[in-house]
C-alpha cells in the first residue's frame, strides 16, 4: 500500500513540473525578454524596449528591497510572489499584453491561474504607472497571499475592513453612489470586490510615503486621503502601514 501511494505521488508530481515546463515554453514564447528580481521575474514581449525592462526592474527592486540593503525586506513576500508565479507582463500596449494573456496563452494550454499571476505594464505608461502596477503585484500576489487574514484579498480581512470603513460600508459591487463621508470612492464597474483591495492598498501606502502629496486635483474623484497627514484619519489602514512586522515600503522609489 505504501509503494502505491508513493507511485501515486510521484506520477501527480512529474505531471504536474511537466505541466508547469511547458507552460514556461509557451510563455516563452511569446515573452521573449525577462530579466528578475530575488527571483521575481518581469517579462517582455519581443518589442519591448530593454530600457523600460532595466526601469520597472529598479522600480521593483526598490520596492522589495526599500532599504537598499542588497536583501528583500519581507522574504516571506518574495517567496508567495515565485510559489504563486506571479510576475511583470510588458508589452508596448496593453491591448498587445491583453491579447497574448487573454487569448493566445490559454488557447496553447497555459492555465488561467497562472495568467492572472502576470500583472500587465505597458512600456510607454508614466513613472507614477510603473509605481502603481509594480506595486499591484506585491501587494495583490505577495502580502495578500502571505497574511492571509491581514491582507488576504476577500471579506473580513484586516485591510478589508479597513476599506470598508474607507467607502463608507461593505460593498460586494461597486454602488451608485458612495455614504457621505467616504474617502475611498473608486467607481470603476469592471473593479470587483478583490480589485477594490488592491487599489485601497496603493492609495494608502503611496500617500503616506509621499507618492500622491500634490496629486490631490487628479484623484480626489476616488480617493482624499493623499498626504500622511490626511491618512491620520484611516485608523485601521495605519495600524496596518506601520506594522513593522510586515516591513512595508517607507521610501518612494526613485527613477
């Protein structure tokens, strides 16, 4: 019995690194570009200039390693974001990145939970694009999945109750109009509930570090809270922040 059951392991783990193999060919394929940081890899389709790869790498490394000290700063979160194979997709456009991940990967076999670990940049998007979708990863692919119940993407997590006092109350969809007094107000209809963390956690973290301080004009339509003086009022998404278990980014990256 025990050498059936071992057998029986041994043929779901080879079929499954087979499968993982050949999935990485296939990406492969069409990601021709990769360059990585402590293992997390950013991948470019074969036009993508190797100048913004080098820059969302600096963009990444910084984020990981905030104090420049040569080590990620949560090893933990560096370990969910390759278990998870989560990583950067870079194309000139992100209708070009789109149609390879929503199409062309899956139709040759590569499953859909290892294309929505590839979090999508497009080369030609600003510096504050290149914070914010780098910082979607981590967050959305590494501390969601590393504090399952401080972070974790869904209902009654930590950061998730937070939010919910940040709109106003609990919201599955995205309501027709948000509670007076609700500083978080994001009303994109394709956001659901598990989107809504990610975005609430880069408003947060970006205005307290000095990301969003003369941004105010540009996105007080979804969210108020741009300075650390102002996010003084998110009680719950500071204890958060400031958790020094957690090691989260204090400095903004630099370009």
């Amino acid at each position: 019995m025990k050498i059936f059951y071992f057998l029986l392991f041994l043929s779901l783990f080879l079929s499954s690194s087979l499968f993982a193999d050949n999935s990485d060919k296939i990406i492969k394929e069409f990601f021709t570009k990769e360059v990585d940081v402590f293992g997390v890899k950013i991948l470019g389709l074969n036009k993508t200039p190797d100048a913004k790869m080098v820059k969302a790498q600096k963009v990444l490394k910084q984020w990981l390693d905030n104090d420049n000290d040569g080590k990620a700063d949560n090893q933990l979160v560096v370990d969910k974001l390759i278990e998870n194979n989560c990583s950067m997709a870079m194309g000139k456009s992100i209708r070009k990145i789109d149609s390879v991940l929503d199409k062309k990967l899956i139709k040759k076999g590569v499953s859909e939970k290892q294309v929505d670990g590839m979090f999508a940049l497009a080369a030609n998007e600003p510096n504050i694009a290149y914070l914010e979708e780098i910082l979607h990863m981590v967050t959305g692919c590494g501390y969601a999945k590393a504090y399952l119940e401080i972070f974790g993407e869904t209902k009654g997590t930590k950061i998730a109750i937070a939010m919910d006092k940040a709109r106003g109350g609990y919201f599955e969809k995205v309501p027709k109009k948000y509670p007076k007094g609700a500083w978080y107000t994001y009303d994109d209809k394709y956001c659901d509930y598990r989107c809504m963390i990610t975005e609430y956690f880069y408003w947060s973290l970006t205005s307290y570090i000095g990301v969003q301080k003369n941004r105010f004009d540009e996105i007080s339509e979804e969210w108020r809270l741009n300075t650390k003086d102002k996010m003084e009022k998110d009680i719950l998404m500071i204890k958060l922040l400031t958790n020094p278990e957690y090691s989260l980014p204090k400095i903004v990256p630099k370009f």
